[in-house]
C-alpha cells in the first residue's frame, strides 16, 4: 500500500506563513543595500560542472557536495558556494571589461554536510562579490556593505571578526609542516585552542620564535589594539603587510561610521582555501554560526583564465532569521490585506470591489462563502491568518470590520 509522504529529507525545511514573510523581508532588505551601492543583479544555475568547484578551486570538500550526471556523463553538482560561479561567468562575460565589476546575487546552496546535527543542507544566501579592485579600499566596502545590510534589518548587536589569511598563512610557510599536522594545526586554531598548538608543535623542528608565534595566534584577538599585539609576532613581511592592510581598513570604516561593529581575529580560518586576504565572519546573539562571512580571494580567477583581485560577502539569510527570531526583533512584514467575503449571487460586485480596491495598492483576497457558513467562521479565518480587515455585504451594502493582527 503507498504511504502517503509528508515530512522533508533531513537537512531542509518547508518555510510558510509568517516565516516566510519575514525571510523575504530580509531578502528583500538586503537586495536594496546592495543595489543602493551600486551592485547589479546576476544569477547562475543551480548546478554547475564539477570542476567549478574542484579541489584546484579551493571550495567546498567533494564528499559534502550533491553530485550527479548528465545524459553525456559528465558529473555535475548542487552549488556549495555561489561565489565560484560568479567568477566563472565574470571570466565569461566581463572578459574585456578593465574597470571593477559589482555584482549581487540571491541564490540558495546546497551542501551534504553531517558535521552538525540539525545544520540545514539547504540555504539561502544573498551576496555581493567586487571583483577587479584589489585595494584596501574595496575591502572596507564590503565590510560597511555587511554593517549596514545587518543594521537594516533591524539587527543592532553584532559584530564583524575581520583576519588576514596571509598573516597566519606566513607562519604555516616558515613552519613547512607536513599536510597532515598543517590540518590538524588549522583545527585547533580554529577551534582556539591554544594548548592543542602547544602540544602538536612540540612534536615539530621549529625555531621558539616560529613556535611562540604559532601558539599565540589563537589568543590574537579583539579591538584595534590587537594588532599592535600581533607584530611582534609577524615574523616576515608578508605577516607584517598584512597588519598594516588591516590598519588602513580599520581607518576607512571610521569614516563610515561602523568602526565599532569591527573586531580583529588573526587566527580566523576558513574552510574555502580561496582566500588570499582579508577574511571576515559575522556573529550575533541567537546562533552559534556566522550570520554572514566573506574575504578576499586575488587568485580565483586565475582558475578561470581571467586573473583579477576579488572579494565578496554572503550573507545566510535562514541564520539571520533564526537570530532575529530568538531576539524578538519585530520586522515590518505586516500586510494590509483585506478578506472580501461574497455570496455567489454578489460575484460581480464583490469582484469589481476587489479591483478597485488592488488598484489602491491593497492586497485584497476574494472569498465566496458556503450556504452554510457564517460571517463567524470566516472572521475566526481571517483572524489565524492575520488579516486586517474583513469586509462582507449586509442589506445591499459593504460592511468593513478592521482585526487585531496579532498572531
């Protein structure tokens, strides 16, 4: 006998009502931020050839990508990451273009990933990528692009953890550690565990200085004043450029005004080895993971026969919702909407009402109500679905009732 299928595969989730509303909200919300920067629309697939996101690219690992073939055999894959099919397509289409390209995207994601039980394999991401500008300048646009898509949203505690992939990358080349205990190291850096370095690097030939530094990158963390701290243990020049780039970021977002959402993290790290500069993740109340991340990433478009600087930003729309939702932050996502209930015989009526109404700008919905209904039953209706006014035809004439909106 078939049974009948109701729930979802594990990793993804129906959004409706009012959910739904509130996450187009922030879609929406942030769409206009990014076009307000002058950002223009692109879309890709959905899925794409496998070698878009190969190891060689440095993205998502190729067992936690969806992969699948064509009918010519070729293996295909859900996009992890939208970012390397924006630089695919810039390589394709921005080919003659020698000025910087804005582009914005809303897109969803799709990643096969069981690390984290309840982590959502299917997301939405609405992003921004700048790509042909390689100054610090571009970095402080995209970092006042993620302050301000968060503020607008109503969102006012958070803040943006920005590194530098070269300063921690400079000490990993002065180590030349095995791959094995370079991804072990990664681990605990990541994970801030201070006495993990301590007791792999003890295994290791290196000098105390290398080892010094290396322990105290998971501590080099906080405001400003950090990165005094960390020169001292910028130990080549790559190290030290690195600091002076984040200096000069930190200047500009003063004049933005967002200096204070803006903390400092050497020992950031990301899974996507694709970045080659700063390296940013977003946190707030509400969520364990960032609400938004990005970096920069000079030598992607190697990859795709295009070299040009880059950077980007995505922000993840579901862990935005879900912070927002766990800090009673109310979003105005109410909707006049009005309930036009009608007999069969007030059809034409309560049809030319509606139209005239709609061409108001309110968004009414037309309901013929059954024989053996009452107004009552529809009002409780309306009232579960958060109407604000219920309208109906008493004696030949159009009665309006406005409702409480609370859901």
């Amino acid at each position: 006998m078939y049974k009948q299928i109701l729930h979802t595969p594990e990793g993804v989730r129906d959004i409706y009502n009012g959910e739904c509303r509130r996450k187009q909200y922030i879609q929406e919300t942030l769409h206009q931020v990014l076009t307000g920067y002058g950002y223009e629309d692109i879309q890709t697939p959905t899925f794409e050839y496998f070698d878009v996101f190969s190891r060689e690219v440095g993205t998502v690992p190729s067992r936690e990508l969806y992969k699948f073939f064509d009918r010519e055999g070729n293996t295909l894959v859900l996009r992890p990451d939208v970012t390397p099919s924006i630089v695919r397509a810039v390589a394709k289409y921005f080919a003659p273009e020698d000025m910087p390209v804005r582009l914005c995207y809303m897109a969803n994601t799709f990643i096969n990933s069981s690390d984290f039980q309840g982590r959502l394999k299917e997301t939405t991401q609405i992003g921004a990528e700048l790509i042909g500008d390689g100054s610090a300048e571009a970095d402080a646009e995209l970092l006042a692009l993620v302050v301000e898509s968060l503020l607008k949203t109503g969102l006012k505690e958070f803040q943006v953890s920005v590194g530098h992939a070269d300063f921690f990358k400079s000490l990993l080349k002065e180590a030349d550690l095995p791959e094995e205990m370079e991804l072990e190291l990664r681990e605990f850096i990541s994970n801030k565990n201070m006495f993990g370095v301590r007791e792999l690097l003890d295994a290791a030939e290196l000098s105390e200085q290398l080892k010094e530094a290396l322990v105290k990158v998971p501590d080099l963390f906080g405001s400003v004043e950090i990165l005094d701290v960390a020169e001292s243990y910028a130990i080549s020049e790559k190290a030290k450029a690195s600091l002076q780039r984040l200096r000069r970021i930190y200047e500009l977002l003063t004049f933005y005004g967002y200096e204070k959402y803006i903390t400092f993290d050497l020992g950031v790290v990301s899974k996507y080895q694709y970045y080659t500069g700063i390296i940013f993740q977003a946190y707030t109340y509400g969520t364990g993971e960032p609400i938004a991340k990005g970096g920069r990433y000079d030598t992607l478009m190697d990859h795709f026969g295009k070299p040009a600087p880059a950077i980007g930003f995505v922000c993840v729309a579901d862990r935005l919702l879900t912070a927002l939702n766990r800090q009673n932050i109310k979003l105005d996502v109410d909707r006049p909407l009005t309930l036009l209930l009608y007999y069969p015989e007030e059809s034409r009526k309560a049809i030319a009402c509606a139209g005239e109404l709609r061409s108001q700008g309110g968004p009414v919905e037309l309901c013929c109500m059954a024989q053996d209904r009452t107004v009552d039953t529809y009002r409780d209706y309306a009232s579960r679905k958060g109407t604000n006014r219920l309208c109906y035809y008493k004696d030949g004439n159009l009665v309006a009732e406005f409702l409480s909106t609370e859901q």
